[in-house]
C-alpha cells in the first residue's frame, strides 16, 4: 500500500506509474471502441434513424392515401344520394304516369261500357216498339174483322195497319 508522507506536494494529478498505465489503457480503449464498437454502434442508429425516417414517411404517405380515399368515399356517397333521389323522382314519376294511364283506361272502359249499354237499352226499346206495333197491327186487324165481319186482303189489312200506327206514332 502507498502510504502518503505529509511531505509529498498534494496536487490533483500526480505522475506515477499508475497514470501512465491508465492512460495507456484508455487509449487502447478509444482505439479498440472506435475501431470496432463505435462504427457497428453508428451503423446502428443510422439504421434506426433510417427505419424511423420510412415508418414517418410511410405513416405521412398512409395519412394522405387516408385524406384522398375519405374524400373519393364523400364523393361516392353524394353520388349514391344523387342517384336514389334521381330513382325516387323516377319511380315517383312512373307512379303518377301509371296511376294517370289506369285512370284513363278505367275512364275509356267506363264509357265504352255506358255507350254499349244505352246500344242495348236503344235495341231493347226498337224491340218494344216493334212487338208493340205488330200487338197493335193484330189488335186493329181483328177489331176490323170484327166491326166489319168479314175477312180483309193483305192490301187492305196493311192499309190499316199503316193507318193505325200513323194515328199512335
């Protein structure tokens, strides 16, 4: 053990053997660290800041793929809102059209069905009118045949048939 006189000048360094060993030793260190260990450990972090940089760069580049594809889905979905409203007023407009071509048939069947019922009623009533006259051609034939007492000729009877229906006509 070193054993320190009183009369040994005190200083912060003192040259002895053992500085020297140190300092040899710590130059052999910042050799052997910078040979050796400083160039895999700069390696290192540059391959690290590397990393850092293209997760950065990829994550700005995500980012603004994010904005754009939000943008072309706003874009999409305004163009599915226009269209559904174009649908709805083309339905709507087909509706109206189809309820208006209905109306309207139904209207032409209506009519079609009043005009062949007032034919038919304007045949039931020739009918009448025809069994009428001929009830009446008889009923004359026979009240003359009668009054008269003797039987007529086809001339005579059709005289008096015309006759007649002249004076009920």
């Amino acid at each position: 053990m070193t054993r320190v006189l009183a009369s040994d000048p005190a200083g912060l360094l003192t040259l002895n053997g053992t500085f020297f060993a140190e300092l040899i030793a710590f130059i052999l260190m910042v050799i052997v660290l910078g040979r050796y260990a400083y160039p895999r450990i700069m390696q290192a972090a540059t391959e690290r800041e590397t990393k850092i940089e293209a997760g950065l760069r990829a994550a700005q580049e995500a980012e603004e793929r994010l904005s754009k594809v939000q943008v072309q889905v706003e874009q999409t979905l305004e163009e599915a809102r226009t269209q559904a409203r174009e649908i709805l007023n083309r339905s709507h407009q087909e509706a109206t059209a189809d309820a208006a071509e209905v109306l309207a048939k139904a209207r032409a069947d209506a009519e079609a069905l009043i005009e062949r019922a007032r034919g038919e009623i304007a045949a039931e009533r020739d009918r009448a009118i025809q069994d009428l006259r001929a009830e009446v051609a008889t009923l004359v034939v026979d009240a003359t045949q009668r009054l008269l007492g003797a039987e007529i000729d086809a001339k005579a009877h059709q005289r008096l048939i015309d006759e007649a229906l002249q004076k009920i006509g």
